[in-house]
C-alpha cells in the first residue's frame, strides 16, 4: 500500500452532505486500538472538519464507503442503514466452482471475544443473496447483497456455502498461488512464494442511498489493483 494516499483520491462521489470514497485495502475505517496508524477517519477529517464514517468496511475490503460531512446527513444516512433501505453489492472470489443464482443464506451470526464472529442459532439475524458472476477453473466471483449488516457476514456466510472468500484464512479460505495453476512457474533459488493478493478477496463494489433531497445515488467503486489482478489472472487460467 502506498504511504501517502491522498483523500482527494480516493472520492468517486460527493456533494454538500456526503463524500463516498473507494476504501484501499489495509486502511482501518476509524481508529484502530494501536498505534496511530492512518485511518479513513482521520483523513476525511483533514479534508472536512464535521466529516463521520456512515459505516464501516473491514481493514482488508477494500471499495464504496460513505461518509456524513454534517450531523444532518449523519443522522439521515445512518437511519437508512439502520432501516436496511441501503443496497450495498459486493464482488467476492471465492475457493470452488459454484453456480448461486440469487441464493439466500439466512443464518445467524454472534460476535465472539477475539474480534471474530460465528453461526450461531442464539445469534442476530443474519441474510445475504449470492449470484454467480462468472466462474473459473478452480474458483468463483461471487456478487453478495448482504440485507443485515453483522459482522464479517459475507464472508461466514460464504463458508457455510462451502465457498470461502480466497485468503479468507480465518474463515476457511486458503491463500491462492499462481504456482497452483500455472505449469512452468519458477521461483529464484532460496525465494518463497507468496500468496497471489495478500488479503481476503472482498470488494465493495456498489452503494445507493438516498441523499437528504431524497433523490437516489448509486456509486460503483472500480477493483483495487490487486483484486482486478486476481480476477484477470483467473480469467486467463480458466
């Protein structure tokens, strides 16, 4: 990840009450615990002193994040959210070959201690709709319309399909090497592989909302590179 992003950068969006930006991966929505790493947050708030994160996408997702400039929009942002009258559409690659045509997943998710979440009967309420984009030799790009939003609900969800998110290693989702499905690959002598994208595959590639006039937006956020990499590379291998 480069060091210095610019907020500028990274606006696909904006007028007087909201700004949506592509979230690069690796970059912590609000303040992590730790240290003072960069965060959206506190870029936003460089760039518009009011500035508030409507939600929040994973460290390692990367794509559409909203965010308030005023409490007006605030508190009229986080209502529609709260009301599940935002569409929030993901692209996911996943391990497998899978043919989901609008699949519903509805199974309950609770948080546990360590910052990791389960399936669980006794949890909160959790959907999501899968659809096949298009599949590959050995792995699918998946669309995910979450209709709650818990915690790391994609990608559990995708588990209990049998389809975890590629580099998804918490939940199932082993890393990928191009050495895996490509015959001649040759490695410097003493070099070890690495994983083909260093994170779980997840982008969040579409966001619509209404803005305080009412009136709809939709914004679509473009891959990342190394998303857009992985999805290619797995194109030319199939």
């Amino acid at each position: 990840m480069k060091k210095n992003i610019d907020f500028k950068d990274l606006i696909l969006f904006e007028d007087d009450d909201f700004v949506v930006i592509n979230k690069p991966p690796f970059l912590a929505t609000l303040d992590e615990r730790v240290g003072g790493a960069p965060n959206i947050l506190r870029m936003a708030r460089e760039y518009s002193d009011d500035m508030q994160a409507c939600h929040r996408l994973d460290k390692e997702t990367s794509g559409a994040l909203a965010l308030a400039k005023n409490p007006e929009a605030y508190r009229h942002l986080s209502m529609q959210f709260e009301n599940r009258e935002v569409k929030k559409l993901y692209h996911a690659v996943a391990w497998g070959v899978h043919q989901f045509d609008n699949k519903l997943v509805d199974r309950s998710i609770e948080t546990t201690t360590k910052g990791k979440a389960r399936l669980a009967y006794k949890g909160k309420p959790a959907e999501t709709y899968f659809t096949t984009l298009e599949p590959f030799a050995r792995h699918t790009l998946v669309q995910c319309v979450p209709i709650t939003g818990r915690m790391h609900q994609i990608r559990l969800h995708l588990m209990y399909l049998q389809a975890p998110i590629v580099g998804d290693v918490v939940y199932g989702g082993e890393d990928f090497y191009l050495s895996s499905l490509k015959k001649k690959f040759n490695m410097k002598e003493g070099e070890e592989e690495q994983p083909f994208i260093k994170r779980f595959a997840l982008h969040a590639a579409k966001l619509t909302f209404a803005r305080l006039g009412g009136e709809e937006v939709t914004i679509e956020a473009p891959y990342p590179k190394d998303f857009r990499v992985l999805v290619d590379t797995l194109r030319q291998y199939s």
